[in-house]
C-alpha cells in the first residue's frame, strides 16, 4: 500500500464560479511543485504569520504556497 496517495485534499472551492478563488489541487492542476508532505526538508522553512499568511523561506516552495496553491 502506497500511503502517499491517501493525502486528504479540499475541494480547493471547485464550483464557486471564480478561478482566482481556487486553492490547492484545484488551483494547481497539473503543475509540478516543490513542497511535499513526505519531505521534510521542503517544510522546513514554511512558516504562518498571526494574520493567517503562509509563507516559505525558500523562494520556490514559497511561490508553490502562495502561486498555484493559493494558500495566501
């Protein structure tokens, strides 16, 4: 049994008519990117804000939260 195909994911708001407001696989489609619930090490520098922001000190990861992700 592989377990990295038992992630839970959102709905990523599929449905709500807006693309800008898509988040996560929704948002992401079919584009590769870095950070990865498996590794570590690609966590490791991802870190919130008090305001709710979620940000990365690696300037991939960060754009792979905030870009096709949308989790800002």
């Amino acid at each position: 049994m592989d377990y990295k195909n038992m992630f839970a994911v959102c709905s990523g708001n599929r449905g709500c008519g807006c693309e800008e407001k898509l988040t996560c696989d929704a948002r992401k489609g079919n584009d590769a990117i870095k950070v990865n619930p498996c590794d570590e090490s690609t966590l490791r520098g991802i870190t919130y804000k008090s305001n709710g922001i979620i940000q990365s000190s690696d300037p991939v990861i960060d754009e792979d939260l905030n870009q096709r992700l949308n989790l800002k």
